[in-house]
C-alpha cells in the first residue's frame, strides 16, 4: 500500500492497470503546492513497487521534493548471499530505492545493520524509540513487565537499549538450537536461574508465523514465568490473511502480542496493534521537547 502525505493531510491520487498489466499513478497537481511530501510505502508485492517507482517520477515532474518512509523494508532477512547463484536481494531492492533518489528515507527497525550500509540518506527509527513510543501510547503496556528478554545472541544489542527505553537496568538472553536441515527449532535455552512469579517481554524485530516464540514461551514456563509478552516491530503473522488465526495461535499458548503496523495499514484494527503514524508522531512530539 502507498499513500502520499503533505506533512498536513493524505493526498490522493489516481491508480490504475492498463489491459496489458502496466502499473500507473496520476497526481491530480492542481491542489498540491511544490513542498516536501511524504511517501508512506508498505510493500508487499513487485506491484506495490512499481506503482511506487510512478509515484516518485510524477512527483519529480511537477519538481516536489519527497521522504520516503519504508515502515517495513522487504528483502531485509535477505542481507546476504547464502549460497552459490543466488541473488543478494536486499541489495537489488535497495539500489532500485536509491536510483529514486529521495530526500531522506526513514526506515523502521532494520533487521540488520546491512540495511540502512545499503541506502542512501538513510535515517533509522532504532527499535527501543519503538518501544518507547508504543509504551506511551498503551498506557505502559510494555513497561510492567519484570524483564525483557533477547531471543538470540543477534538480538541482545537490541534487547539492551529496549531494556533500558523500558527503564529497567538489565535484560536476560536465550538461544534456540535448530535442525540445520530443516531449519526448525529443537530446543529454546533461558540464561537465568527461577523465574518464579515474574513477568517476561521477549523481544524481536519480526514475526513470520511465531513458532519461535512459542518455543520460547514453553522455556519460560519451565522457569516458573508467570507472565509472558511479545514485542516485535515488524508484525507479519503469515499475511493479511492468516493475522488473525497467527495471533490467536500465539495468544492461546500465553504471549500476549504488542506489534506496529509497519507491514499492513489494515493491521491497526487488530488488539495491540499500534499505528507507524502515531508512533512517529509521539517520536516527533519528543524531539521538540
């Protein structure tokens, strides 16, 4: 989904497909003003690509300078190349974001540090700002619990600085073993003593389909954890599709679920799904305090 904001109110514009299956955007330029406009960009799909593509050259054609902002950057687990003859698909998406040349472009929680090395005038919205500002907006929601937990050794930098947004002077680590096979997890190790009577927020950038933190949330309850919440940016959950019966899954074995709506606009209607606009703007309103 694409959506063209001028800092004020959305902007609608004209999308269509010719018979052939080309992509197009028509800008209605009589009540636009030549100043910097935003461009919210959830892509899902190559369609959602190209249509952006469009909208950025009909935007330069009436000379209006743009910010993109990618709330979920697609290909970002894609960081790398893995094995001989594939694709590094995360640099093929990013160099067709640079050739675009926008003013800035504002990124959610990269997956790795790969992402913002591979875009040009980058600016990253690092996860415990997220955090911070979803924890403001839920009525310190995430703040109550006892203790944050990283999932894996790649996410403890991450859990350290959310930890300390959260106020609290120190975070626990896991790790999981995996099939190298089949890439399913054997078995989730908790780094800690007793949990007993204690609540736990694991986490992470992204949730696919949750397996990982179900696994997670078995250990937890092995070490008395009395309470147990998830925190990812980048709420997936298997599609617009499958959302709902993915939150049910993991809600049914004790996670309650706090997430952004990086990936779908749509998302926002569902329990503890807060908005990437509201967000910003509670990081905005900080800014200038």
């Amino acid at each position: 989904m694409i959506e063209l904001h001028d800092g004020n109110k959305f902007i609608p514009f004209k999308e269509f497909v010719f018979p052939a299956g080309e992509e197009h955007v028509q800008l209605n330029i009589e009540s636009m003003q030549c100043e910097t406009h935003v461009i919210i960009a959830r892509i899902q799909n190559s369609s959602d690509l190209v249509q952006l593509m469009m909208l950025r050259d009909a935007l330069d054609r009436v000379d209006c300078p743009v910010v993109l902002v990618l709330p979920y950057v697609p290909y970002s687990r894609q960081d790398r190349v893995c094995n001989p003859g594939e694709a590094f698909s995360l640099k093929v998406f990013t160099q067709l974001i640079n050739a675009m040349s926008f003013e800035r472009v504002v990124i959610l929680d990269p997956h790795s540090d790969v992402t913002p090395a591979l875009i040009d005038r980058v600016r990253v919205i690092d996860q415990a700002s997220v955090v911070w500002a979803v924890d403001k907006l839920s009525g310190k929601a995430l703040s109550r619990y006892d203790l944050v937990l990283s999932p894996d050794a790649g996410s403890n930098k991450k859990a350290s600085a959310v930890a300390k947004a959260l106020g609290k002077t120190e975070f626990i680590r896991a790790d999981k073993l995996r099939d190298l096979q089949t890439g399913k997890i054997i078995e989730s190790t908790i780094y800690c003593d007793s949990l007993a009577e204690k609540s736990v927020l694991i986490v992470d950038d992204i949730c696919e389909r949750g397996g990982t933190f179900i696994g997670l949330a078995e250990a937890l309850k092995k070490k008395g954890c009395k309470d147990i919440g998830l925190f990812v940016t980048h709420g997936i959950f298997g599609g617009e599709s499958s959302a709902p019966t993915t939150l049910q899954t993991l809600r049914s074995n004790g996670i309650e679920v706090f997430c952004t709506n990086s990936y779908s606009k749509e998302y926002a209607s569902l329990e503890n799904v807060y908005d990437v606009e509201k967000i910003m703007d509670e990081l905005l309103r900080l800014s200038r305090e």
